[in-house]
C-alpha cells in the first residue's frame, strides 16, 4: 500500500477546489477551521466560511438553516462534539426536516486518543444509524474521501461524513468505481472476509496479506457506507465464504458489526462470526495507534482473530 | 508591603509554571497557552481559598473545584501534585498509552472532581452540586473555572439561569477571560461582549479583577460570599501564555508545544522572575 496524507486534508483540499467554482458551497465551522485543516478555505473564500464559535448545537441548526435556503452546506466540527451536542439539532433539524447538510465529523473514532473519552467519537454511527433520512459514509482512503466529498455537494439527502486525521495509505486502483452506498471489494478469498469500514480497512488488508502467507484466502471489502448498507455486497460474502470478521472504529454496539450481524441472521445465514471494534469499557487511551493495537485493530491482532474464529468449533444449541 | 503568602504563592506560580512547560514538552502534547492563564487562579483557590486536600478529600463538606475549561489540565495536574494528591512523578506519564493523565480532568486522577474536557459542562454539574449542599444544609463551596470562548456554548446560560434562580451563593464561577480561543480572538471569532453586564443580567453578583495577579485573586475571594442570595461571578481579566514573552497572548500557543530553544528561553524567563523575588532558582 502506497502511503498516503491524511483524510482531513484531501477533505479540506477538495473542498477548496469544489468552493471556488461554486459560491453556494458554504462551510460552517465552531471554532473548528484549524482542527479541519480549514485555514487556508477561510484565507481564499472568507464569504464561504461562517463562524459558529464553540457551539455544536447552533452550528448544526445554522446549518440546516442555511441548506433550507438553497445554500450547499458542510457543517464541520469534531466528531465527538457534533454528533453529541448536535444530536438533537442532526435529528430534527437535519435529518426530520429533510434539510440536506452534509455534517462532517472530523478527528473521528479515537483520533485524539490522549484526550480522552470527551474528544472520542464510539457512538455516533449507533445514533445516527438509529435516525431516519442520513445516509452515513466513513471513508476509508484519500480516494474514497474526496470522492464522497464530490459526491456530497449534490447529494439530495442529509449526509453524514465522518473520517480521522492519519495519514491513510492508497487502497483502490485509478479505475476504480465509488458510488455512496456500494462496497468496494478490495481482495476476495473464499475462508474469510473482512468487513471494514473508515480507517481500520488498511489494518484489514495487512491482515489478509498475513493470512495469504499461512494458506488462508481472506477477503476484505471496504464498506464506506453504513447506511445505506450494501445488503448485496454482504450477503454475497456471507455466501461464499466460511466466516465474516467486520471491523470499525467505533463501539462494538450499534455500528458495522451489529448491522451486519442483524442482516445475517434476518437472512437466515449462520456462519462463524466476529465483530472488532471498541470493547464497552472505559477506554484505554494513548495515540490511535496505541489504542488499535490494544484492542487488537492491527494486521496482526485481525489475523489471530480470523485464526481463532476458523479453528474454533461452530457450537449448535447449547 | 505584600503578605507573606503573596510571595509563597508567587514562587509557587514560577515552580507550577515551569512544570507545566516541562510536562508539556515531555509529552509532546498539551494546552500550553491556556494552562499559563490559569494557573494564578488554581494556585489561589488550591492554597489559599478553598478546605480542599488529600486529607479530606473523601469528606463531604470540603470545597469542590470542577475544571470546566478541561483542557487546560496540566496546570491542575501540576496544583494537585503540590498539593500531595500524588507524586510528582506520575506527571512523567502525561498523554502516554495507558496513563490516566491524560490530556483532560478524570476523576480516575486522585483530587478531580468531575471529567470534563468537552465544553460547557463544568457549570451545570457545578450548580447541581451547589444545589444539593443547599438542600442538606452544607457549607460547602463549588468554584467552577470557564474559559470566555467556552462561554458560546449555550448550556452555560442555561445553567446560570438555574443558579440564579436557586439564589446559589455559595457557587463561585471563574471566568478566564484571556480573550483568545483556537481560532483567534473572541470577540472577532462571535462577537460576544459586555461580559459583566450579561452574567449582572443573568442575576449574579460579579467582580473584575486581574486573574494572573495574586494579591487582587486573593482579595476578591475573600468578599465571598459577594451578595447574599446570588451566585458568584469572577471575570478575571488574564493573558493567555501569561508569564512567558513569546506565549503571552499568541492564538497559535493554544496547544503548541516549545522547541528545545523556547523550552530553555522559557525557563530562563522564569528564572529571572523567581531572582526578582529574591528567591534562588527552582528546583523543578
Ligand atoms: C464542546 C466542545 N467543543 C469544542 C471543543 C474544542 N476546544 C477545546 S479548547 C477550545 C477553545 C477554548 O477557548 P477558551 O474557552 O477561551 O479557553 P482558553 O482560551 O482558556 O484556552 C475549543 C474550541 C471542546 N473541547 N469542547
Ligand atoms: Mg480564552
């Protein structure tokens, strides 16, 4: 995998890019513009910026406001406070009153891993999923992000964007079609198939190139929309291979993996099953990277777990 | 002539500032420009104002201080390591994998009150603690610290009406008013003014005072309570990166962390300040 620049950047890049040829795009930030790499957008488009000042919920009900009136609106704030604070106003505001915002929460998952479960985001895809009428895409790669941010000015309905601030490696090949609510299959293997979602899909695909050298053909999909999910793409991969591992980086409640399990079980597949994401503890912190590997969210800790999961025995009934 | 515990607790200002610029460089992380506003105020309350220590700190008539501008942490880490909640040392483990001094209040930190770090929480726990010694008939105290760009969250308010409301006069909130927030200065990033006449508005009895001089810290808390019935309101007038030239009021220093030669600036710096008192270098 070619290394790659941050997520955060290609989304504020593209965005620059995307704003000057089009004076309805608008941003609004809550003190927020530094920690959204938007500095420079500010610099070139000062009418296309509006400052909110630290205040989530003001941010969010401006911004479906202003999307009302025909304006193309990037509500940007960390993903901890957005989603949290601005609950009520993305629930309503947004997402009931049918206004399309595209809220971004930026610094995701446990980007800011030293500063606690206050600046982690664990739960916003759980809420979220659970609102009507916001599709959610968590993009894994410099490709997929500036793809759904192209994708995002036109996009009809509420969107929620969500990605970190690592530099992420290049995942697809040029040619490679992305469209919201379509899995992007990266390796196809019939024992084992990764489902992961945003920042984790690197990890996932070091884990299938562990996994080739012992003899074990593992799949791994890049599922960068949640919602709505690519029912086919995982029925598909529940049909033909022997076990399915999703990963996220969010609770292991309410995300990717309780999603997929749902529609499997709905479909009537049983099949060897694990979902990798933040355990419900008070979590650990340190770096993102510290905090994956202690929750085994590493190439590593992902081929042990398809290991396990292909030695232990399927146990029916009691 | 100063009171003796003036010059203890200015020396202690140098020693708490100097550690603070160490933890933060050892850890490559940390909110440098608004723990150096701070740090006056909590060296006043810790050592001077408030019945709060690791020996009472179980006991349910002490004081409580709930940091609500969390991440300003290392100048709370660095009071409470004074204080003797925990040993110096521990600060070595700031922002590292598996530490509990992490980048912002927990109470898994022994003499923290309440977790915070997202703003605009610390005022409506405040008021709740507050209410509830009213209810049981304590004496406690609740000193809750604020940054001035926090105050664009909008719970604030709500959370001063309550307080109001609840004629909490034994509330005490700070306001770290340095001006500055990430993005630049308060007033340009939402125009929010007239500080002093919006909390008198919202029913608190408010005093101004220099909040990186310790003589006026000391003689404001001391009119506490300042009206009977209605909470306290401090607007201390601070500079953000106080106490080191190149810090001092630059929007960047919210959380950058000094180079080698700004560290040993910084500290010389320091050292002059403590020479000023006639007191021989730090130790730290
Ligand atoms: C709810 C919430 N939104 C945003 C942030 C990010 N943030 C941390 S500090 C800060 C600026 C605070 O400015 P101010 O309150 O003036 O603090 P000080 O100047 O004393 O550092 C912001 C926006 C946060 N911690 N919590
Ligand atoms: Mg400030």
């Amino acid at each position: 995998m070619e290394p790659g620049k941050a997520n955060l950047e290609v989304f504020a890049a593209t965005l620059l890019r995307l704003a000057q040829a089009d004076p309805d795009i608008l941003v609004v930030t809550s003190d927020s513009r530094g920690s959204g790499k938007l500095t420079p957008f500010a610099k070139a488009l000062p009418e296309q910026i509006v400052e909110i000042g630290i205040a989530e919920q003001n941010l969010v009900g401006v911004s479906a406001g202003l999307a009302s009136a025909g304006k193309k609106v990037f509500a940007v704030s960390p993903a901890c406070f957005l989603t949290a604070r601005g609950l009520e106003q993305i629930k309503n505001d947004v997402a009931y009153s049918d206004n399309p915002v595209k809220v971004v929460g930026i610094s995701a998952g446990v980007s800011y891993g030293a500063l606690g479960t206050t600046h982690h985001s664990l739960h916003d895809l759980a809420v979220l999923q659970a609102i009507n009428n916001i599709d959610i895409v968590v993009p894994a790669d410099n490709f997929e992000t500036q793809m759904v941010i192209e994708t995002a000015v036109s996009h009809p309905r509420p969107l929620y964007i969500r990605f970190g601030k690592a530099a992420m490696p290049h995942l697809h090949a040029p040619d490679v079609h992305f469209e919201i609510g379509k899995a992007i299959t990266l390796a196809t293997g019939d024992d084992v198939t990764f489902i992961a979602i945003g920042e984790t899909v690197p990890r996932a695909v070091q884990a299938s190139h562990l996994l080739a050298a012992q003899g074990i053909a593992a799949g791994v999909m890049s599922m960068h929309t949640l919602k709505p999910l690519d029912e086919t793409a995982v029925l598909h991969a529940a049909r033909h291979s022997q076990a399915i591992i999703t990963v996220e980086e969010h609770s292991v409640y309410g995300g990717l993996g309780s999603t997929v399990a749902a529609l499997l079980m709905q479909n009537r597949l049983s099949l060897p099953f694990k979902i990798v994401g933040i355990p419900d503890e008070y979590t650990v912190t340190g770096s993102q990277n510290e905090i994956f590997a202690h929750y085994g969210i590493t190439g590593e800790g992902l081929a042990d777990t398809a290991q396990q999961l292909l030695a232990a025995p399927v146990k029916v009934g009691m | 002539m100063l009171q003796p515990i003036s010059k203890t607790l200015e020396l202690k200002s140098i020693q708490y500032r100097r550690k603070i610029l160490t933890i933060i460089k050892q850890a490559n992380s940390g909110h440098t420009g608004g723990s150096l506003s701070a740090v006056d105020i909590l060296n006043v309350l810790y050592n001077h104002v408030m019945n709060v220590s690791p020996e009472n700190f179980q006991d349910t008539n002490r004081d409580r201080f709930i940091q609500s501008k969390g991440h300003s942490v290392e100048a709370l880490y660095v009071v409470l390591a004074d204080k003797g909640f925990y040993p110096e040392a521990a600060l070595d483990t700031l922002n590292q994998y598996g530490s509990h001094f992490i980048g912002h209040p927990t109470r898994k930190v022994n003499g923290i009150e309440q977790n915070t770090g997202a703003l605009g929480h610390g005022l409506p726990i405040a008021v709740g603690t507050a209410l509830a010694a009213k209810k049981d008939g304590r004496s406690y105290r609740v000193f809750t610290l604020l940054g001035d760009g926090e105050l664009e969250e909008g719970s604030n308010w709500e959370a001063s009406m309550s307080a109001a409301h609840y004629g909490l006069d034994n509330l005490v909130v700070i306001v770290d008013y340095n001006g500055l927030q990430i993005t630049g200065r308060v007033e340009t990033v939402t125009g929010i003014t007239n500080l002093r006449e919006k909390f008198t508005a919202f029913g608190y009895a408010v005093r101004e005072v220099n909040g990186n001089s310790i003589p006026e810290l000391i003689a404001v808390f001391a009119q506490l309570p300042f009206e009977a019935g209605k909470p306290n309101l401090v607007l201390a007038h601070t500079t953000k990166g106080k106490g080191i030239s190149f810090i001092e009021n630059q929007v960047d220093w919210h959380h950058h962390v000094p180079t080698d030669a700004e560290f040993a600036t910084a500290m010389a710096e320091l050292d002059t300040a403590q020479a000023a008192w006639g007191a021989s270098n730090g130790t730290w």
